[in-house]
C-alpha cells in the first residue's frame, strides 16, 4: 500500500499545538549572600547539594554490547546531562514537571511528531506512549483486537514470541501455526508454508529475537482480509525503514534502541482503537490512552524526553536509511570474523535472518567462553555473556553501539583466538 508524501506528513490534530520557544535563563546560584542593616559582615549560605560536576571523560566509558536496557547515543547524554538541573530555561528539570504542563507536552508532542517522521506514520494511526514493556502488551494485544473465542496466529521464532503466545491464551484462542523450537530458534519459516487460520483476528510476530539473534528481513502477508499483522519489534525498532502500513499494530520496549527502560511504544491504526473486551484494565485500554494523547495517567516522562532526544538524533544521522547502513556494516564486520574463524566461533542463526541488532556466538572450546568474557571486561567491552537460558555470549549492537567498539571487539576476538588455538 503506498502513501502519498502528502499523506504521509500530515499531522494529526493533537500535534498542532505550537510548541512553546523557551529562553536559556542562568542556572540557579549556588551561594546565595543575605546582607543585613547594621554593619554586621554578609552572612553566606552555601548550598553544597546544587553544585554541578563535571563531565566524566569519553575515555571513562566502556563499550557496553548490552541487550537491553543498552547503550544511548553520547551526543544524547551530554544533552540530557546538560538540560537536567535546568531544561530550556523552564527553571526546573524534566524530572519535576508536569505532565499536564506546557512543557511536558512540548517534549511529548515533538517526540511523536519526530518518530512519525522516522517511521513515515501515515495519519490513520495512533502513537501511545506507554508503560510497563513489551512484556504488558502480550495481554493488551488479545484484550483490545479480539473476544475470548476469537482465533489468532502466532509464528514462534524464539522465547518472547513463545511468551507472547502463551500469554495470549488468557484472553482468547492462540495457535502456534509456526514454532522454530525444534531447531533451537534458528531460523525463521517460509512464508509460504505457514498455514493460517481462516479469518484470525491477527497474525502475530516478532520481528527480532533478542536472546536468539533471528530476524525477520521481510514480513509475513495475512491470508485473510480482516485479519491484521501484529509485530513486537523492540529490539530493532528504528533500526531501519519500515512500511507501517503493512501493520495493524507494532510495540516496542524502547530500552534497546530508543531510550531507558521505562517506555513502550504502540503503534496502532486507529481504527482497531474502541473494541476492548469488557474485562480489560482501564490502563490496558487503547482506547483511554488515545483519547487522552498518552497522558491518562502520569507517564515516563524523562523516559519519553529521552526518546524525543534519540529521534532528534536519528534525523540528524539522515534517517533510518542511513542508520540502517551503518548497522549492516557493523554486524558484516562482526559476522565475518565469526564466519572466518574457521570454526574457533560459531553462530548457530541461518545467514539468512541474522540480526543486525543481537549476534549470539559460542566458541569451540566452551571451557574458554568465561575466560573470554572476563577477558574483553578488562579491555573495556562489557555486558558480552549470552542470556542465561542459552548461554555462550552475545554482541547486541545497536544504533547507539558505534564502528570503533565493533571494531574492538573484532580485534580482541582475533587476538583471543590467536592465544588460544
């Protein structure tokens, strides 16, 4: 389905509030000097609390291959560090606004208008920011788009789509029409040898296993017309372009490419919006959160600053296709010191649908894999241990994880290999 670029950038209604302009206004004072009317000296309080430290050297960080929460762009930090004690002006930090405030709902609004610009959101559908991770949105998902009898599809491709799966049962009738179990979550099914349900209410994915490293390159079609394509995509959201249009609703944790922990993102056509079953959390109703522009309650305010300052960093790096360049040459690099290795590391993923996003790899010798880990921790490239239920190690690099730390662990790696053969 193609959009016309007028269609594409239209704003929605709840964007066009003018976005207030803020002048940079002086930190607070630290000391502050009370004189008095007799010739008494000055009496001076110093208030230690507010004393602003310096920035920790570049030197001082590490190359963190975390899978998530993971590691944010510099630039962005620096911003957030230099705005914290006083944003804009405001005379108070993001942390302590209101939610209800001018300037909250200046951060909010330029944070979706920002993200639909990324994603080129079409006008007829709904961004929500909201809480409480993927994770939540197993059950919101069945409770929002279906009834308690309706079927739906699910394709298992690793651990969180078999949760998302079984959690579903809760809220209606889920069918695993596809599960990659039997190989060890490897690889990702024809589509053409899916065999879908009749008229499901959805057909649900998830377009990047974290802990397993398979990744969707294409999607699945739904094999009926009323039935929507549903996708987790929190651990490569804004990695690069996608065509939302193919999709009745996309989530996302945003604690992997996007911001902290703390953030989920629900893209959603809006008219799948207004049919939750009865028994569904007023907090897990689309609905409420659409009707009030996400501020229903009091959201993750900082949290959504942050992923205002990430989208504002992903346009200036040209877009999600340029981002999308990046990350390709980052895990082409890493893949091929895998691949040319000649067996001293392995990666169990079909090529096909390696993740650009999380590389897991074992070595040979499994008795050195600790050695490993401790190894490339002295030299600065943490967080490399695989997730506890497969083992042997991952590299989760996203946008944020630069070139030159790929580049170092593909160093280190030879190195490794060199002394260890």
């Amino acid at each position: 389905m193609s959009m016309s670029a007028a269609a594409v950038v239209a704003t929605p209604p709840h964007l066009k509030t003018a976005i207030p302009a803020c002048t940079q206004i002086a930190a607070f004072p630290t000391t502050l000097s009370r004189r008095t009317t007799s010739a008494a000296k000055p009496i001076s309080i110093t208030c230690s609390s507010t004393t602003l430290q310096s920035p920790a050297s570049a030197t001082d960080r590490v190359f963190n291959f975390a899978a998530g929460p993971a590691t944010l762009p510099e630039n962005v930090l620096l911003k957030a560090q230099s705005d914290l004690y006083n944003w804009r002006g405001s005379g108070m930090s993001v942390m302590e606004m209101s939610h209800r405030g001018k300037e909250f709902l200046s951060i909010i609004q330029k944070a979706e208008s920002d993200l639909r610009t990324l994603l080129n959101i079409p006008p007829e559908y709904t961004v929500l920011f909201l809480q409480g991770g993927a994770t939540t949105q197993f059950a919101s998902i069945p409770l929002n788009l279906c009834n308690p009898d309706d079927a739906v599809d699910y394709v298992v491709t690793g651990s969180w789509g078999d949760k998302a799966f079984k959690e579903a049962a809760k809220y209606c009738k889920p069918k695993s029409i596809w599960s990659g179990k039997s190989v060890k979550y490897t690889k990702i099914p024809s589509f053409d040898s899916l065999q879908q349900t009749p008229n499901a209410k959805y057909l649900h994915i998830c377009a990047n296993e974290t802990i397993h490293g398979v990744e969707f390159k294409d999607y699945p079609k739904p094999s009926s017309e009323n039935t929507v394509l549903v996708a987790d995509m929190s651990s490569n959201f804004c990695s690069k372009p996608v065509d939302v249009t193919k999709f009745g609703l996309i989530y996302a944790g945003a604690q992997k490419n996007v911001g902290p922990s703390g953030v989920t993102i629900v893209i959603i056509r809006s008219d799948l919006i207004g049919n939750a079953q009865p028994v569904t959390p007023v907090m897990l109703d689309y609905k409420i959160h659409a009707d009030n522009n996400s501020l229903y309650n009091t959201p993750p305010c900082f949290g959504i600053y942050m992923c205002e300052l990430v989208f504002e960093d992903l346009i200036a790096q040209g877009g999600l296709v340029e981002v999308e360049k990046k990350n390709e040459k980052k895990a082409g690099i890493l893949f091929d010191a895998i691949d040319g290795s000649k067996g001293f590391y392995r990666c169990p993923v079909e090529k096909s649908v390696r993740s650009l996003m999380n590389v897991p790899f074992t070595l040979a010798k499994a008795e050195l894999e600790a050695e490993f880990i401790k190894e490339a921790a002295k030299e600065k490239m943490v967080q490399l241990k695989g997730h506890r239920s497969v083992g042997g190690m991952r590299a989760s690099i996203y946008n944020a994880l630069p070139l030159v730390g790929v580049e170092k662990l593909v160093a280190f790696m030879k190195d490794f290999q060199a002394r260890h053969e």
